[in-house]
C-alpha cells in the first residue's frame, strides 16, 4: 500500500508507539474496572508511553519500524470473582482499542478533513499518508492480535467461548503457542503456505480500501 520512505518509516514509527501505547493501556483499564489492582500497582493505568514500551521492543522499532510493548500483567483470579467473562473482555479490550483507533483517523479522512495527498516531501509525511499508516498499523495489531494462539489476546478471547474439552485442548497447547506463532510466521511461508496473507492480509487490504477511498 505504501513504499518504504522516510515519511512511511516516521510516520509508523509514531503510530506504533501511540497504537502499542493505547493497546496496552485499553487491557490495564479494562482490567481496573473489573477489580483487579495488578495494573494500577505496576504502573500501567497511564497512556505514558514509557511505562509500556519494552525496551529491546523499543529499539527494534527505532532501527526496524516494528517491535512490541510490555505485556500487562493481570490477576485471573481476582477478575474471575467479578465476572466469568472478564478475563476475556481484558484481553479483547487492547484489539478494540486498535480498531477504535483505525476507525476514528479514517473518519477524518472520510469527512473530508484531510484531503487525499501521499506525496510528502524528503522527510516529513502528509497528513493523509500518516492517517492511512495510522488505520493500516492499528488494523495489522487488531488482527495480529486475534490469533487464537499464546500468547496473543486472540486466545483467551477464543477460550472463553470454547466447551470444556476445547478448553482443555487449548490450555495444552498454550506452552507451545510461541512456537505454533513463529512457526505460522516465519516457516510456513518457505514452503509456500502464507496464512497470515489469508487470515491478516486479506481483511486488512478490505478493510483498509473500505476506510480509505
């Protein structure tokens, strides 16, 4: 959708950091309001970026233009005795997030507050090209992160709505969700099975083309 400038490496720079930052805060939030503290004693209840970047994240999204946040830690315990069902809405909380981010920078665009420009000059991007890197990353971390596999939000979603014997299944297969997830990242596509341009990409161009234009 875009070619790898500088205004593109900027501009996903600053989202990453916003979209990282709000995903993040979305799970601590939820997470408060069903009664759990865990959170709030570490410090995540903030949108200060700092308190969510990882650090070696952090640096790989300097030099690379992508990396990852901190995990927010949370008590099952404590949000199971508010509600069944929290645990799953924590966890669903960072992907809606991303989607509300998405949806309102494309709004902007759709009423015509920032008219269509991709061209920007040697550094800086134009609004449009910021806005239309904005709802692309927030779109790729909503879906990346509804992957039913450990340890992505997309399996404790999924848990939450499974029988007992699927639970089961999916609570053996946790330890190796790491693996399944590199696996599905990096070994399928050398033997020609992209799922990933099937479960993320498709959606993602749809919806971007549907946002956008």
């Amino acid at each position: 959708m875009f070619g790898l400038t500088v205004p593109v490496l900027i501009s996903r720079i600053v989202v990453l950091v916003i979209a990282f930052t709000v995903h993040e805060f979305a799970h601590a939030w939820t997470a408060d309001r069903f009664g759990d503290n865990t959170p709030r004693a570490d410090g995540r209840l903030t949108l200060n970026p700092l308190a969510h970047l990882d650090p070696l994240g952090s640096l790989l999204l300097l030099l690379t233009g992508f990396g990852w946040a901190r995990p927010v830690m949370v008590d099952p315990y404590a949000l199971k005795r508010r509600s069944p069902a929290a645990p799953m809405l924590v966890a669903l909380a960072g992907p809606f997030s991303n989607l509300l981010l998405a949806l309102a920078a494309a709004l902007l665009v759709q009423v015509g507050l920032v008219p269509y420009a991709v061209q920007s000059g040697a550094f800086l991007p134009t609004p449009y090209l910021f806005l239309g890197q904005f709802v692309l990353i927030n779109l790729l971390l909503m879906l990346f992160n509804l992957i039913p596999l450990a340890p992505l939000d997309g399996e404790k979603v999924l848990l939450y709505f499974l029988p007992p014997s699927g639970q089961d299944f999916m609570l053996r297969i946790r330890p190796y969700g790491p693996l399944l997830l590199l696996a599905l990242i990096f070994v399928l596509p050398l033997v020609g099975v992209d799922l990933l341009a099937i479960i993320i990409g498709r959606p993602i161009q749809a919806l971007y083309s549907w946002l956008m234009f």
